[in-house]
C-alpha cells in the first residue's frame, strides 16, 4: 500500500472518511438489494423483450445471486419469464419489475438449464401459478442438485431453507415447443449436450430476440459442464439463425451474436485441442492446467477458477474418448 | 458432473459459520470415523492419530521442495478429482521406500500407500482424489536409510466424497489406457473404474451406492516390479496414476489391478508412442466375479 510512487491520501482522517464512504455505498447497495419489493433494473431490448443483465462477478462474490441474465416477454395474454436469478430475492425483485409494467399474468416460468444463477429465483413465482417448462433433461438434472443447492446455496433460498423452494418443471421439451403469450410465439429448442445436458433457448419471432441462456457467454469465460464438442456443435447452429438480438447468459445484448459466438468457439477449440495434445504427450491434468489454452487468457473475465474446471473436465473426457 | 463447477467456488462465499456448519453436515452424511475439530485447522486430529498409528516414536523430517514437493491446484477444478503432483528431487532418486498420501479430512484419510522397488528412480507421482472438505493433504515419504519425510499442501475443496457420478464413459469396468511421454520418461495410467466412495448417492433413487473402488494397483517395467499400491476410496472415478523416472521406462509395462470386489484387471504397455495404447492394452479378467 506505501509504494512511494503513490500519492498518499492527504492525511489518514481523509483516508478514512473515503472508506467510510465506500463501505456506506456498499451498505446502501446491500441495503437497497435486499429490500423484498425492490424491482430489479431492467431494459426493455426490443418491444416487449424485458432484460435485467447480471454483473460480472464470481461465484463466491457478494452480489453472486445476481450474475445471470434473466428478463420477460410481454404479450396480450401473458407473460414469459425467462431464468429466475440465483435467489428467491433476485426472483422476487425480477417479478416486481414485472409488476411494474403489465398486470398480465405470469403463464410461464422457463429455465434455460440447471445452474443457480438461472433457477434459485423460481420459487417467487409460484404463487402466479405458471407453467414451469425446461429441458428433457432439466428435471433430473434437478434432482441431481438439489442436495448441492441446499447445502452450498440454503443462504439464497427462504429461511428456512427446503427442498421444496427448488422448482422443477412441470413441462418439458423433447425437441421443440411453442408457446403463445397472446399474438406473441415463443418457439422453445432444446438442445443436445453442450454447456449442460439441459440447454434450451427461447426465440420470440415477433422481435428476432433469441435468448441463447449460457450457450452464449459474452465478456466472463464459458463454463464448461456438458460437452465441449458438443456445445461447438450447437453453436454452429446457432450461428447459422437469423436475429436481431440474442441474449446471452452473461453479457452484453447484441444485434450481431456471430463474433461473440466466435470467440467462444475460439476457446473451446483451445481446449479440446490442448487437451489433446497433451494427453498426447502422456501430459497429467496438471500439465493441462497449466498450458491448454493459455493464449485465451487475456480475452475472458474470471477465468482463473473456470478455466481449472473446464480443463479438467475436457481431461477426463478426452481420457476416454 | 455440473455441481463440481460451483462446489468448488462455492465455501469461498458461504459465512464462516455456514462453512462450519455444513461441514459437520457432511461429516455426519460420510460417517467419518474421526471427530474432527475446527475444519480450517491444519493439524487436525486425523493426523495426530494416523501418525501414531503408522509412524510410533518416528522423528518426521520436512526436507525441502528441492527434495520431494507436493502440489494440488489453487484452485481445485473438481472435489472429487483433485490432481495431486509429488516430485522427488535428485537426492531423492533411487532412495524412496515407501510413500504415503493422506488427506486428513476425508472419511478415509489414507488415499495410497507406495511401497516403491528397491532402485526404483521415481521422480514423479501424478494421481487424483477426492477432497471431502477443507483439508491438510500430506505426502509422508521413508526413505531407504530409514528417515521419514513429510511435504503438505492444503487444498480448498469439498463435495468430492458424495459428488454423484459422472456419466458413463465409453468402455468397460477395468480397462487400463497407456499414454507414455515421447522419451517415455513417463507414464499415464488411466483406469475406467467407478470407485464408487461409499458416500454416493444415486441422485435419480435416492438409494445410496455401495463402496467399490480400486484397492490394489502393480505396476512393473520390463519384468521388474516398479511401484505396489494399496489404494482406496479416495482415488477420483476413473483413477489414474502417472509416473515420471529419469529415464526411459523399458516396455512392457504392466499393471496388475484387483479392485474392493476381488475383480483383477491387467493391461500391458509393449513400447510405443502412443496416444492411446488401447490396441496394445489386454484387459484380462482373470478372477473377475
């Protein structure tokens, strides 16, 4: 802290009265957040396609309830609500958003896949008697979770935390469904392996928006928990749709998702390769650790932990491929 | 699968008091048979119990890194399939008897004992284990003039004990892959088997899976037994074992596997640079219930 080329605050009190006034910011942004009626902030992307945008943070920040991109879409009849946040809290301040701009109803609850930045928040709309819909594959990628959930995330639930604040779907998608929200449709896809076993995406045709939920990830470092040559199978599909908005999962809105899409490719390309290359080499995942895809680094948010994991997980498939 | 990628960030954000608490939660879902004190106190019980059991009266020396190292990642990529790395320096080559890997804070603490050939020049172990919780992982070392050596390292990681299988990977119970390095220095051992902890639970039935998991890996080169491992419920699904001389392993290499059923399984490596020896590899069964 004392480095001489640092001009030092004029005297200790006015260094104290900066952090004071920083811990008072913090405090009134805490404050502010867990309020159980404060509306998230949130954009409208296009006519009717609502979108809070989740801070880049990590996993084990404060404030990691709120990193994923969640939002609604409005139409005559009702309303969509797409991923919930990563507390009952975030889903509580994305339904009084909502309340903010439509007394519609809320018909359905979609959850992009399992993790729980997307679906800890769905316990706030089961008073609106929705429809929760997802993967095939999401309810049991569920119940898988669930013990996990409560143990590592029981803060972000209700006190007391239960089993039965984690919503499953009660409806699920083979292949593909289509919701109407009143001349608003939704075509739902669920997709084969990729980021997770349970990715699915939500296309509103009236505005070209599709919501891509973590296949897409702009600015933070993909996470990987499926397939990594699954999910570049599935994003040369998605590159191949017509948008004129995609929602990622973390980052940015954009009109054009193809560089974003790219880069993303860019990486997972790295680590198969790199994998390869040094299980090749008899390289242990510590090897693998330390060189696959190094060149990336610099491109990615919070790349440290997620890089190790996804590493390790390409290791232990390409081990057996 | 996908809960590895948050269970590893995830007892960095949780309140001291939650850690503790879920710990002890887990504690009790593992039967762990030693009481434990506080999970972030490096000398814990676990250890003061084994080290009287395994080494009585011995004085433990802490040589340094130059001599034998241990390394675990920063930050640990998978509870349940931690790497650990034990390098052994020049002094150290060709005078290794015996080495111990314990993870004090798992339900079973001692992950494998190596007993190592007479003139086996081990430069390097590679293996991987789950990491149940918080936890002081040590590598003991004899030495052939009778010393014992201690390196350890902690390692921030929990969940690996009970974390629910992975999918399947393609192949059968048993079968052994061979990745040697192009100057065949060293060798990557993979071995698809469920090593199931005993602490698992079958997420879809709620029932829980039995133990089984490798108990016995052999391995010798060119005739001569190299390294003799009792192993057990800390090894990672899948486990594998890399090691390192400073020269050249002379084919075959063979390893003799019987796991927690008294199944054995056998693979051969006949030199080669390979990426994968699975053509060369004979997974026999002979014994297999």
């Amino acid at each position: 802290m004392l480095d001489r080329a640092t001009p030092l605050p004029a005297s200790v009190a006015e260094f104290r009265r900066i952090r004071l006034r920083a811990l008072l910011l913090l405090g009134l942004t805490w404050a502010s957040a867990g309020g159980a009626e404060t509306a998230l902030t949130i954009r409208e992307v296009a006519p009717g396609v609502f979108v809070h945008l989740g801070q880049q943070l990590a996993l084990d920040a404060p404030g990691h309830d709120d990193i994923a991109n969640i939002g609604f879409i409005v139409g005559t009849r009702c309303v969509a609500v797409i991923d919930t946040g990563g507390s009952v809290r975030i889903g509580r301040a994305l339904r009084a958003a909502i309340r903010q701009r439509t007394r519609l109803p809320v018909c359905y609850v979609v959850n992009t896949h399992v993790h729980v930045d997307h679906v800890l928040g769905n316990a706030a709309f089961v008073q609106d008697h929705p429809s929760f819909i997802g993967h095939r594959a999401l309810a049991a990628a569920m119940a898988r979770s669930r013990d996990f959930f409560l143990q590592h995330y029981a803060a972000d639930l209700d006190q007391p935390p239960s089993a039965a604040q984690i919503i499953a779907p009660d409806r699920t998608v083979e292949q593909s469904l289509e919701l109407d929200l009143g001349e608003r449709p939704l075509s739902l896809r669920a997709w084969p392996t990729a980021h997770t076993d349970c990715d699915l995406t939500v296309f509103d045709d009236r505005s070209g928006t599709l919501w891509t939920g973590d296949l897409l990830f702009r600015e933070r470092l993909p996470a990987l928990d499926g397939s990594a040559s699954g999910w570049l199978a599935v994003i040369d599909e998605l590159a191949r749709l017509q948008v004129r908005h995609a929602v990622p999962g973390h980052g940015p809105v954009t009109e054009d998702p193809g560089p974003a899409l790219q880069a993303e490719r860019a990486y997972l390309r790295a680590l198969i390769e790199g994998v390869h290359d040094e299980l090749a080499q008899g390289g242990s995942m510590q090897d693998a650790i330390a060189h696959v895809a190094a060149a990336e680094k610099l491109k990615w948010l919070l790349w440290d932990s997620t890089h190790a994991h996804n590493v390790a997980r390409v290791y232990e498939q390409m081990e057996w491929e | 699968m996908y809960s590895y990628l948050i269970a590893q960030s995830a007892p960095g954000r949780l309140a001291r008091g939650t850690r503790l608490l879920s710990a002890w939660l887990l504690l009790a879902f593992c039967g762990a048979s030693f009481a434990l004190g506080d999970a972030q106190t490096p000398a814990s019980g676990a250890w003061e119990y084994l080290q009287k059991q395994f080494y009585p009266g011995r004085d433990i020396g802490l040589l340094d890194e130059s001599y034998m190292s241990l390394e675990a990642p920063a930050n640990t990529p998978d509870p349940a399939a931690t790497p650990l790395t034990l390098r052994f320096g020049d002094a150290a080559l060709g005078h290794i008897r015996q080495i111990r890997v314990i993870i004090d804070n798992n339900p079973s603490p001692v992950a494998a004992t190596f007993d190592v050939a007479s003139g086996a020049r081990l430069a390097e172990i590679d293996l991987r284990v789950r990491v149940d919780r918080f936890t002081s992982v040590r590598a003991i070392a004899e030495t052939t003039d009778g010393k014992i050596e201690m390196r350890s390292t902690w390692v921030n990681a929990s969940g690996g004990c009970s974390a629910p299988p992975g999918a399947a990977a393609a192949g059968r119970l048993g079968d052994i892959r061979f990745r040697p390095s192009p100057d065949a220095k060293s060798m990557l051992i993979s071995i698809l088997h469920p090593n199931n902890s005993g602490f698992q639970i079958d997420p879809l039935s709620g029932e829980p899976i039995p133990s089984h998991y490798v108990a016995h890996i052999r391995l010798s080169s060119d005739g001569r037994m190299l390294l003799d491992a009792d192993t057990g419920i800390s090894l990672s699904e899948n486990p594998s074992l890399r090691i390192a001389s400073d020269r050249p392993l002379p084919a075959p290499v063979t390893v003799d596997i019987v796991d927690s059923k008294d199944a054995h399984f056998n693979a051969s490596w006949r030199g080669g640079v390979a990426t994968s020896a699975a053509s060369n590899t004979t997974a026999g069964a002979g014994g297999t219930h």
